[in-house]
C-alpha cells in the first residue's frame, strides 16, 4: 500500500483521474479507509490535504483548478438536502451547479479570470438549502433553478444565470461591460435573455449594470444586423433598402424598420426586447406601428436576433413567402422611404 492510496475494497478504476484523487469522507470509507486513517493522512505532514470539511485531496501540493471545482461540488452534496432530500434526477452533485465568475473562466471567457486566480468559487443551489459558506466554496440560492449545461463533466449554470451571479458580486464597471459585451459578441448567449436574467436578479437598478446594459442592447442589436444582412444575401433575397424610416405623404412617421422592399411591401423588424418585457410598450407604441403599416397593405415580418442566429434559413423563407405573396395583394399604400 502506498502512501498516496490505500489498499481498497472496490476499486478505483470506475472514477476519473480527478475524482480518485479528490474524496469525500464517506467515499473513503466506501473504499476501506476509516475517517481516523483519513483524518490521519490529512495532517499538516500526511500526504494528503483536507481541501474543505469532510472533502480531501489524496495528494500533496496545490489542488489544480479541476480538483477544486470537483471538491466544492462534493462539499455540496455531502451537505443536508433539505426537508425533501435531493431529486432523484438530479444528478451526483444534486441540485448544485457551478456560477458565477468560475462557470464563465469554464466557458473560456477572455474577461473573465483564470479559475486558478479566483479566490471563490460559486455554488448555485436551491433556496432551501441551508449551507454555509467555507474554504474557497460561497453560495448563491435561488429558485426555480435552471437546468445545468456540462463542460467537461462539471454542471454549470447556463450563461445568463453564470453572468447574473457574477455580476451581483462585481463593482468593477469596467469588468462588468466587458463580461456583458464579450457575452453576446461571441454567441454565448443573446442580450434580451441575459437583461431579462439581469432585471430577475434586480441588479437594473445598480448605475454601472445599467450602462453596461445600454452597451450590451447596442452591441446585440449590431450583431442582429449584421446577421440579418448575411440571411438575405446568403440566402439570394432581392437586396432591400437598409434600415429606413417610413413615412405618409406630407403626414407623420410611420416607424422605422431594419430592411424594407418597396416593391413588394415587404418590411423586416428586428425585435430585440428583453423577453417577458416591455410588454405595455410593445402593445402601445410598438404594436401600433405594426398595426398601421399592415393597414396599409405593407407586410411586416418580425425576427428576434435569437432566430436570425439559430434559424436563419427558416427567416429567409418567411421573407421570400412574404415577397412572393406580394404579387397576390391589393397594392400597398404610397409611402414615403427615407434614411434612419
């Protein structure tokens, strides 16, 4: 028997690389090692280390990023559940996924730090858990919680909720633009759905989230463009005029809208409310507008950005159906089209 792992009853073999070197107690003793052997082991000078209460590392040195993150998941689990114990679905770590600054270092976020430099590492579980922080592991409730996504085997919070979680412990403004930036310019996830997650979170209130926001909501409607650009060229669309406000002869404006063909009648509307919001708005301005255009004979085809990036095929054949049905229709109203 080596110093580093004990003779066991049940071998090893079945676990990971990272899981056989990080244990709970009652793994141990699962596997033959009493909690005095281990408590032994784990003294100052053993050849093991107690990472958090009842969690060890079988070896000596640092514990790596993925140990870490392993050990405060079993740290989690190996805590009460609660009046109703775990859900039977939940998994080995139950309910409990990783957040907040650790989750997006996961991700491979350029903002956000390297897992080896965070000083905690956060633990999303649900409301009626009653854990107390310790070590490097803190903890962050809610409820309903969000069904996790695996990286490399570790549950994570989807990317809104990680962002959220980060957020509501950052007063760097400067970090928390570049987190929410870097969120929606490289497709992980869409500005509406993370400003909703912000608003859930009641962090809109906060002065460097709000103008971090106002940057997310310009860089999320850019990019929704720049897609629905690439859609009708990609997809061989008559080319329309870009980004145009459309008015009455001699009477009000119209609205503006994203792309519109004057021959067909045929207007494109980029929606990128925050979902759930902006309700009473969309229903009075914005509901109005569409109403109005459509009483005038012109077809309006609203897109969310989330469709342009994941369904863009599916968009340009309900523009191209829109511009064939055109020729079907009583004509359009005169309008007038000028530059937004």
């Amino acid at each position: 028997m080596s110093h580093n792992m004990p003779l066991s009853p049940r071998p090893l073999h079945h676990l990971s690389d990272v899981q056989r070197r990080v244990l709970t107690t009652r793994q141990l003793r699962e596997h033959g090692v009493t909690a005095s052997v281990a408590a032994e082991r784990s003294r100052a000078d053993g050849p093991w280390q107690q990472l958090l209460p009842g969690v060890h590392l079988l070896h000596p040195g640092p514990a790596t990023s993925e140990e870490r993150l392993l050990a405060a998941l079993l740290y989690t689990a190996s805590r009460g559940q609660g009046a109703d114990g775990p859900r039977p679905d939940s998994g080995p770590y139950g309910e409990a996924m990783i957040t907040g600054l650790a989750a997006l270092a996961l991700r491979h976020f350029c903002s956000a730090p390297p897992l080896a430099s965070l000083d905690h590492i956060d633990v999303l579980v649900p409301r009626t858990r009653r854990l107390r922080a310790t070590g490097f592991v803190r903890f962050v409730r809610g409820g309903p919680l969000p069904g996790p996504q695996y990286l490399a085997g570790v549950p994570t919070a989807p990317v809104a909720r990680a962002l959220a979680d980060a957020v509501a412990r950052l007063t760097d403004a400067v970090l928390v633009r570049r987190l929410l930036t870097e969120s929606v310019r490289h497709g992980h996830c869409e500005a509406a759905a993370l400003v909703a997650e912000l608003n859930s979170a009641r962090l809109l209130s906060r002065p460097h989230v709000v103008d971090a926001v106002d940057a997310l909501l310009a860089e999320g409607r850019a990019i929704a463009e720049g897609r629905l650009y690439d859609m009708v060229r990609g997809h061989h669309l008559p080319e329309p005029l870009w980004n145009v406000e459309l008015r009455l002869p001699g009477g009000p404006a119209l609205g503006g809208v994203d792309a519109y063909w004057r021959e067909q009648a045929v207007a494109v509307e980029i929606d990128a409310r925050a979902p759930r919001q902006d309700e009473e708005v969309w229903r009075g301005g914005l509901g109005r507008k569409r109403e109005h255009l459509e009483r005038l004979g012109i077809t309006v085809v609203r897109m969310t950005p989330k469709k342009l990036r994941e369904s863009p095929e599916e968009q340009a054949a309900v523009v191209r159906t829109a511009l064939v049905a055109a020729a079907d229709r009583d004509p359009a109203s005169y309008v007038v089209v000028l530059p937004r």
